[in-house]
C-alpha cells in the first residue's frame, strides 16, 4: 500500500476548494489576458526558493488554462511542478498520478527529453517506497529515451542509479553495463566528481567478482578525478578501499601508506564515518595480516571504530566492529569482555537482517560459549551459524547461476561482435587482394603490350574464378555464422526458462514446507492428543474448532489458486449483513470463549448486499479470528457498518490488539507473509483470501492502525440496499 492514504481524502477536498477559488480569480480576471509563460517563470522561481504553497496554486491555474487552450507542454509543466509539490509533502500516491499526467501530455506533443526526465522522477517515487520492480522499470525507460536526446547529464544520473540497484540485487553483469554507460555520459560532459563516484562504485563492484587488478585500477581512477577536486569524503573512501586492496596483496607500506592519505581527506571533510571505516581496515589488518596479529592494537581501533558506529548509529559498520573486536578478546582470553560485545553486535545485526555479519558473529560468539564451558549456548548458537551459512549458500548458488546465464549472454554477444569484426576483415581482405590483381595486371599491360589481349583475357579468367570461389567461401561461412547463432539463442531460452522452472518450483516448496510446518503442526497435534480432554464435549468442541480451522486452510489456499488462474466463480445472491456477521460470530465462538473476547455489534442499520454468501462468511471468519488472535485476553472487537460521505458502505471490524507498522501494512494480504517475530502460526492465507474475495466481489479491503492502538479493518463497498428493520 502507498504510504499516507489518510491524508488523500483532506488533500482532495483542498484541492477541489483551491480550484474552486482559481476558476472564481479567473472568471473575475476574464477581460484579463494572462501569459502562460509568466506564470511558468513565477512557479520556477517558487520552486528554486521553496514556497510550496503559492507553487501549488499557481501550477493549478496553469493546468487549468494549458486544458482550455489546448497546450499540452504547459499542461505537462502544470502536472509536473504538482508532482514536485505532493512528492515535497510527502504524498507518493498523488505524486506519481500528477507526474504520470505530466508525461502522457509531454507524450502528445513528443517532447523525448522531458519524458525521459519525468520517468526518473517516478521512479525515485517509487523507490521511496520500496518498489524495486517499477523503479527498475522507469529508469529503464528514462534511459532509453534519454540515449535518443543524447542528454548526457540526466543519462549519466540515471545509468548511475541502475548500476546501484542491480548492485544490491548482486547482478554484477547488468550493474558494469549501466555504470559503464554512466562514466561514458560524465566523460561527455566533463563531470569529474562523478565520473570518480562512479569509478569507485565499479571498484566496490571488481571487488565482489574477485577481480583484484581491475579493482585496483578503478580505486586508482577514482583517485585521479578526486584528487584536484574540493571532495576530500569521496577522495577518502577511494584511499581507504585501495588500501585495503594493497593489504590483500601483501603490499604493506604501499597499503598503510595509502590509508594515512584516507585518514587525512577523512579529517579534512570532517567525516567522522569515515574514520569508522579507517579504523575498521586498520583493525584487519592487525588481526588478519601482521603475524602474529597484534591484539591490542584490533582492540584499540575496533573501539574507536565501535564507538562512532554507535554514535552515528551506522548499523553495518557497528556489527563489523564489534566482530573484529569480539574476536580480539575472545583471542587474548578476556571471555566476558568478548561475549558482551559480540552478543551487542549480533543484536543489532539480526535487527537488521544483516546475514553475512550474523554468520561472522556467531561462529565467534559459538566458540567463546564453547570455551567458556557453556555447552548449551555454544551449541544452539553454532546450529544457528550453520542453518542461516547453509540458507546464504543456497542464495549464493541462485546468483551464480544467474551471473553465469548472464555472462553466458554477455559472452555471446562478445562472440556476435567478434564474428562480425572478423567478417569486415575478410571482406576487406578480399577487396585489397582485388586491388593487386588489378594493379599486376596494369603492369603487365604496360610490360607486354604486344601480348595485351592475351594476358588481358587469361587474368580475366583468372580473377572471375577467384572472385567466384570467394564468394562460396564467403556464403559458406555467413550459413554456418547463422547457424551457430540460431543456436546459441535456442540453447539461451533454454537455459532461462529452466531457471524460471527451477526458480518457481523452490519458492512453491519453500512456502509449503512453511505452512506444513508452521501451521498445521498444532492442530494436528490437538487431534492427535484430543483423549486427554476429560469433558467429552469440551473434546468434540476442540475437535471440530480444529477441524474447521485446517479445513478453512486448506479452502483458502485452493480458492487463492483458482483465482489466480481465473478459475473461480461466485455465485451472487442477496444476502443480510447482519445474518453473514451472527454466523460469523459462531464460527469464532470458541476462539472468544478461549480468550473471553466480547464482539460488540454497532450497527444500527441492516443492510443487504449481492454477494456469494459462503464466501462473504469466510471473510468475515477470517477477520474475526486475525482480529481475535492479536487481541489481549478480556477485550472486545466491535463491528460496525456505517454510509460515508461519498455514500459508499464502510464494514469495519476493529479490535484493541498490538496495531500494525505502516511499513507492515502493505504485505499482510500477501500469501505466506508475516510479520515480524509474532509467535501465533500463520500462512497469511487468511487475509490474503479476504483480498481476493473482495477483489472478485468489486470491493476494497484495507486496514487503519498504529502500533499500541489496535487495528481496524475496512471493506468499502459501493453496491447495496438499506433495509428498513420496521
């Protein structure tokens, strides 16, 4: 879900009041001629100082007269700068539909330039939220329309931010490709500061594919345009990760020379975090080259190292800290002092789900319980080294097949370019060997004149069979050059579509094995242990709960693929809401009784709806039970059904549980999701079934929450009748 959909409604209504009062200025100031480029010019000037307000207003009286008078590019200018305002506060949903407006108007007037800019744009709106895949998707596209306005500047600043997703991604093939891209459009434009950002960046990259020399020469570079520039924190970084470079190659003065240079740009720039990294090498080096290492000295820079990672809470480099540092204790025999400090980085990396660092601090902290004489932690922490090592190898091995399909492509477009340079070869060898046979044959001609039309006839001769042989020669080469080609494609999607396969088929299992695991194991184990109910009926109640509980399970999961595959049917009739909500609550009856939760009906008003009623019980069921698992014992979930203001009926189901994040919200409907360490077993199928039905029914599911204050679920639906009860 997009982020502050609470405020649309209070921004619609301000919008349509702003407009109100534009279309009463206008109607006032009609004898008026305004100029569309004045008032451009004052909306640039607004945005260059920041005044949102008066941006807004304006752009919205340009908007107005650009659809009067039929200019698309100050309609996309208008759509634009509006954007830019709802992008300023903070509101991605109205940001990205005004910058999409913008470029479908630059589109009707084939402006290439500004559509390959608003592409950008919307995909930084989209990569405020997280989604990768549209972001990946915009840039994509601003690229390409950028390459066609050879704009060098904006291709440079997008090709740049691809090389830094695909990065993340581990798709070290693509992000050369576009970091390469993006130093060819610096180079163009002379933009040194970036062409040694980016060089850097393709550095940190050399580095993954363990390509130490190409790493060096990126580092060195960087180093090249940084060094005459006032960019003292990027020069620093580029020091600092040669340095490390030179260590690894056992250049030690070269590298501890270099790291002094990283020190001082680091000072100069005031950066402390850098210094954070500067002492981290430093720490590596003490610990991992020098023999013997020089514990003290890990010790001292760790600390250092320790304490500015706390203080400016960089979360990576405080858990790298605390390994070098744990490790250096554990080392010297200081075992308490170790497993402090590697208990406090192992915390802060599983908070943020920093895997490699978990496995670094926990094969460490293993041996300092195991040294320590604590069997039992020294074995559960090294089961948990081993299960989360074996999950990284296991992705680990997913992207070096996909690094291998992609060098594969990579290679074969090499071999494609190779196969056609070696074609021009031939074609002008042949033509030059041509040139000579006619070039002898005027010095015959000039040498023999009495033997001319002999020697004119039989060269001739000579020189047609020549050119005839060539010219097999080269078909035969040209067939078999096609030939290969078509295999190579063939043998391609071949691969690519068995990764595809491969890929599906794990995720499928992984998330089966989750629910057989997750969910099913506790009803099927009160099944198993039902004799021990003294009460007969409490048994056959428990029995039946748990029954209906798997079977419902097991409904969702079939329903959710018949709707994925279109295969699902709803068979409409009138049903009362009231009459779904009382057996709903009988559904849950036992849930409640456990919990001694109370459902408070507050409802005044009956309505009917044209719903498939089966399916509408199963998702007020599943809204009951969510609502009733995360609700403290002795509290009370109300249901109410209420017309808004756009008369449209609001169902809400509102308990008083933990809440849910904002960040958490859009990923509840999703199929085998949870959220967080909850402890309460769950596929996600349940909410994620709700979604689907009320999809199939036309309607809208979403949920209002905060942390501490409960969550309240809503089902908007626009189709119904009020029943009168007298």
């Amino acid at each position: 879900m997009i982020k502050n959909n609470r405020l649309f409604p209070i921004v619609f209504i301000c919008q349509l009041i702003l407009s109100s009062v534009t279309n009463i200025a206008l109607a006032d100031e009609e004898n008026t001629e305004i100029d569309v480029d004045q008032i451009l010019f004052a909306i640039e000037q607004d945005y260059s100082t920041k005044k949102w307000d008066s941006l807004y207003r304006k752009a919205e009286t340009l908007l107005l007269m650009a659809n009067r008078e039929d200019k698309p590019f100050y309609a996309g200018k208008s759509n634009y700068y509006l954007g830019l305002y709802f992008s300023n506060k903070q509101i991605t949903d109205s940001s990205i539909f005004y910058l999409r407006k913008a470029k479908k108007a630059y589109m009707s007037c084939r402006d290439t330039l500004n559509m390959g800019i608003i592409s950008i744009y919307i995909g930084l709106e989209y990569e405020k939220i997280g989604d990768t895949e549209n972001t990946t998707l915009n840039y994509q596209k601003g690229s390409d329309l950028l390459e066609l306005e050879r704009d060098t500047v904006w291709f440079g600043f997008i090709n740049n931010r691809l090389g830094s997703i695909y990065y993340s991604q581990g798709n070290y093939i693509l992000a050369l490709k576009h970091l390469q891209q993006s130093i060819n459009a610096y180079e163009m434009s002379n933009h040194l500061l970036n062409l040694g950002i980016t060089y850097n960046k393709i550095g940190l990259i050399y580095r993954k594919i363990e390509d130490k020399q190409k790493e060096e020469n990126a580092y060195l570079k960087a180093i090249g345009f940084l060094k005459g520039l006032d960019a003292s924190k990027q020069l620093g970084e580029a020091y600092n990760n040669l340095a490390e470079v030179y260590l690894d190659k056992g250049e030690i003065d070269k590298g501890l020379e270099i790291l002094e240079k990283a020190k001082i740009a680091f000072e100069k720039a005031e950066h402390t975090l850098g210094l954070c990294s500067y002492y981290t090498v430093l720490s590596y080096y003490n610990l991992n080259i020098i023999q013997p290492p020089n514990y003290n000295k890990v010790i001292e820079y760790c600390s250092k190292s320790f304490e500015i990672a706390k203080e400016y809470k960089y979360y990576r480099q405080y858990a790298d800290a605390t390994y070098f540092l744990g490790q250096a204790y554990f080392l010297k025999n200081k075992l308490i002092k170790a497993e402090q400090v590697l208990s406090e980085g192992l915390a802060v990396a599983k908070a943020h789900n920093f895997k490699h660092e978990i496995v670094k601090i926990t094969e460490i902290l293993a041996q300092v319980y195991d040294k320590s004489g604590e069997s039992k932690k020294a074995y559960q922490t090294l089961m948990e080294y081993i299960a989360l090592k074996d999950s990284i190898v296991g992705e680990d091995k997913v992207k070096e097949f996909t690094q291998l399909d992609l060098q594969f492509k990579f290679n074969r477009q090499q071999m494609r370019d190779s196969l056609k340079y070696e074609n021009n070869i031939l074609e002008r060898d042949f033509l030059h060997r041509k040139e000579i046979h006619s070039q002898k044959q005027s010095m015959l001609i000039l040498i023999f004149i009495s033997l001319l039309f002999i020697v004119t006839a039989f060269f001739v001769f000579l020189n047609a069979r020549k050119n005839k042989k060539q010219v097999k020669i080269q078909s035969e080469k040209n067939a078999l050059i096609n030939l290969q080609k078509i295999e190579i494609e063939a043998y391609a999607s071949e691969i690519q579509e068995a990764y595809i396969k491969l890929q599906d088929l794990d995720e499928y299992k992984q998330a089966m094995a989750n629910m057989l695991v997750h969910d099913l194991k506790n009803p099927l184990n009160l099944l198993v242990n039902s004799h021990v109910f003294e009460d007969e009926q409490e048994m056959r109640m428990v029995v039946n709960r748990t029954s209906k509980q798997m079977l419902n399970m097991i409904i969702n999961l079939l329903d959710i693929s018949k709707a994925e595959h279109n295969n699902m049917r709803l068979n409409k009739k009138q049903v009362f809401l009231i009459e779904i909500l009382n057996d709903a609550m009988g559904e849950v009856d036992y849930l409640c009784i456990q919990k001694r939760i109370t459902i408070v009906n507050k409802s005044v008003t009956e309505f009917s709806l044209q719903a498939d009623k089966d399916i509408l019980l199963r998702v007020f069921t599943n809204v009951l039970t969510n609502a009733i698992k995360f609700s403290p014992i002795g509290s009370e979930v109300s249901f109410d059904a209420v017309i808004n203001q756009e008369k449209q009926l609001i169902i809400s189901f509102k308990d008083k549980g933990v809440g849910i994040a904002k960040e958490h919200q859009n990923i509840i409907f999703k199929k085998f999701k949870q959220i967080g360490d909850n402890k309460i077993g769950s596929t996600g199928l349940g909410l994620a079934f709700c979604k689907m039905a009320c999809e199939l029914h036309n309607w809208s599911i979403g949920v209002e929450s905060e942390p501490g204050n409960g969550a309240e679920f809503r089902i908007i639906i626009d189709d119904y009748q009020t029943i009168d009860k007298a």
